[in-house]
C-alpha cells in the first residue's frame, strides 16, 4: 500500500470519529420536554346516550261501538274537546229498537205462560199431597212450570240485552281529552262481527306528553328511572325540551338484528308546541354530577419514567391506586387520591389533593428551537427513546 493511500484512510478514520463524537455530544441538547398542567378545580361531569323516539299523548283512547249498525250521525270532529260523557256519535237505532220490541214481547208471552204454570203446579202439589192424582200428573205439572219458568227467565236476560245493544248505538267519550282522529263517517256501516270498529282516537291531556325511545342493548345498562332526559324534534330546531326517564321497559325489540328496548321519558308540553307522532332526537344523561372537585382524566395516567425527565430531575413517589403529579422546580411528586366517578374526559376528586393545584396532564418532546424537523410525542410515545439520551443525528427521535 502506498504511502499516499495510508494518509488518505487514516484521514478518513479520523473524520469518523469527529463525527461520532459531535454527534454523541449535541445530540443531548436538540430536544425539549414540555409539561402540560391544568388546575383541580370544580367542573360538570356527565355521560350520555343518545336515541330516536317518538312524541304521544301520555293517555290515548280508542272509542268504538260493540253493535254493528249505520252511523248516522257525529257530534265531533278532529280536535274537538270533548268531556266525559259527551255524545260524539249515534248509530241508527231502527235495528235495535225492533229487537228491543220483540224481546219484550217475547217476554210478556213467557210470563203469562209461566203465571199459567204457577198456578197449575201449585194445584197440582196440593193435590198430589192429598193423594187425589198421580205421581206421574205430578211429575208432569211440575216440568211444564220449569220449562216456563227458564223460559221466562231467558226472555228476560233477551229485553236487558236488547236495551243494553241499544245504548251501546249512542256513543259517549270515556274521557275528558281531545280528538286527535276521526276514522268514520256519516252513513257509513260499522261492523262490530269480528272486531270492534275504532270511530275516534282521543287523548287525554296534550299538555303532558311522553316520548317512547330506541335505546340500544349496548347503552341500556346504563339507563335508569329517573335521570334526566334532553330531546329536540325537527318542528322546532331551536328549541330544547326536557324530561325524565320514568320507565325502562324489559321487552326486547329486534329489527335488522338490531336489539333496542323502549325507555319512556316524560315529556311536559304547556304550551302545545309538541304533537303527536313528532320524532324526537333524545340524549339521555346516565351520569351527571354538577360542580364536583375533578381532573382531567389523563393526569391520571401520567408517570414521570426515566425516559421523560433528567438526570437532574427528582421523583418523589407514594403509596396509592390513583395517583396525580405536581412539580416544583426539579421535584416531581405524586399525590394519592380517591376518585369519584368519571365520563372518560374528567374524573372526579374526593380526597388528596386541593383546589386549585396543579397538576401534570401531559408531556410533549420536541426539538428545541433553530432545528428544521421539529418532532412531538405524547407520554407513551416518550417511553421508547429518552429526550435526553443520546440518539442517531439527523434522525427523528419517536
């Protein structure tokens, strides 16, 4: 080898491992750490579900009519309201009136019979006593009074049942309330044969209104009697209504492989505004506490580790599941809490640590000022290389 060639390598060599050494040497001082703080102090904490409903009357009535017939005339209309008792309909009452007339005749002619044989039987026992006829007239007198007097008896039970049917063709609200609907009209013949015919759907009260709502099995868990009910519906978008939940029903319902069950949610209306048959998009509060000591959720994850802090840094720990950071100067300290409920975003504070404190969220790791590729990573990122150990120059610390 050349003597040319031996300077040429050794100069190389030498280039090397100046290059190493100011890598090791600046690396240390490219990167910065930065804490991220936020107070103890009192906030709203809340968790929602949200579902699709439908607005309806807290009470609605069916009115139909048990006797067939033709309607012949009505006395309300949609809206109209009405009290209970009012007439709201009447069907012709010839039909009616006819077996009403005929039962009733029918009946005068099985009490004369049965009178008849009243009398012959109670001539005949006398006589049969005295031994003056035979058991067999007997026997006979007293069937013929027992055929007329069932006779009798059913032809009574015929006239209630043909007066009933005739009441039946005069039809009266059963409640105080509005017509929401009216499904007949005059001169049209109702078939009561099969099933009662509906003639009118009324409610009770407009002004106490309910919402039966979809909420999903994933969500239901969470939902109980009592808590508090916010909904909208696309009538009035500017508008929030309120309400409470005020039963969870047990029945599942499955529709597309989706299970739901129905959760109902009072719903005052005073002034009107909601109607029946409304969708309403509702959210649900299943946590909700006003005005409690809390933190950020992830000040609880936060561990000052090696990889995050200096050489130069003081770590002092504690005893306890939960646990918050402060820092003071180059002292970082833990502090054992006891935590109230959480949505995920805050957590609640019941013991530990004061208002007002400061606790650590977050650390970010970037580079410091005058580097071109700035880099930032969050506690867990931070984990896989220290900030402050020496790394590969030119590349991003991750």
């Amino acid at each position: 080898m050349s003597k040319k060639v031996k300077i040429i390598l050794t100069v190389l060599v030498l280039l090397i491992v100046i290059g190493i050494i100011w890598t090791c040497s600046d690396s240390g001082s490219k990167y910065k750490v930065t804490y991220e703080f936020e107070n103890v102090q009192k906030r709203n904490i809340s968790s929602s579900v949200t579902a699709t409903g439908t607005v309806e009357p807290v009470t609605k009535v069916e009115v139909g009519t048990q006797v067939s017939g033709i309607v012949s005339k009505l006395y309300a209309d949609y809206n109209s309201t009405v009290k209970k008792g009012d007439i709201i309909a009447e069907l012709d009452k010839t039909n009616l009136l006819n077996e009403l007339a005929s039962a009733k005749s029918n009946l005068a002619s099985s009490k004369s019979e049965y009178e008849y044989q009243l009398k012959n039987y109670t001539r005949m026992k006398t006589l049969h006593e005295k031994q003056l006829i035979s058991d067999n007239d007997y026997e006979s007198a007293v069937l013929s009074y027992e055929k007329a007097k069932n006779t009798y008896e059913m032809n009574h039970i015929e006239v209630n049942k043909a007066q009933t049917n005739l009441g039946y063709a005069t039809i009266t609200s059963p409640i105080d309330g509005v017509v929401l609907s009216r499904e007949v009209e005059e001169g049209q013949t109702v078939n009561a044969g099969m099933e009662t015919p509906t003639l009118y759907i009324i409610a009770r009260d407009l002004t106490d209104m309910r919402v039966i709502a979809d909420v999903d099995e994933a969500d239901i868990g969470g939902v109980t009697e009592g808590q508090r009910v916010t909904f909208t519906v696309d009538a009035y978008p500017n508008d929030t209504f309120e309400g409470k939940v005020t039963q969870v029903r047990q029945e599942a319902t499955e529709e597309s492989n989706v299970i739901t069950y129905e959760v109902v949610i009072s719903a005052p209306n005073p002034d009107l505004k909601l109607k029946p048959g409304l969708t309403a998009n509702v959210t649900i509060y299943t946590l909700e506490k006003n005005h409690v000591l809390s933190v950020p959720a992830k000040a609880l994850r936060f561990t000052p580790n090696k990889s995050l802090i200096s050489p130069e840094d003081e770590v002092v720990d504690c005893e306890g599941n939960h646990k918050v950071w402060t820092r003071e100067g180059q002292t970082f300290k833990a502090h054992s809490v006891e935590v109230g409920i959480s949505n995920g975003s805050l957590t609640e504070i019941l013991s530990g640590i004061g208002e007002g404190t400061q606790v650590i969220t977050d650390v970010t790791v970037g580079q410091m000022p005058g580097n071109s590729n700035a880099n930032a990573s969050t506690n867990s990122e931070s984990q896989e290389r220290s900030p402050f150990a020496p790394g590969p120059r030119g590349k991003k610390n991750k």
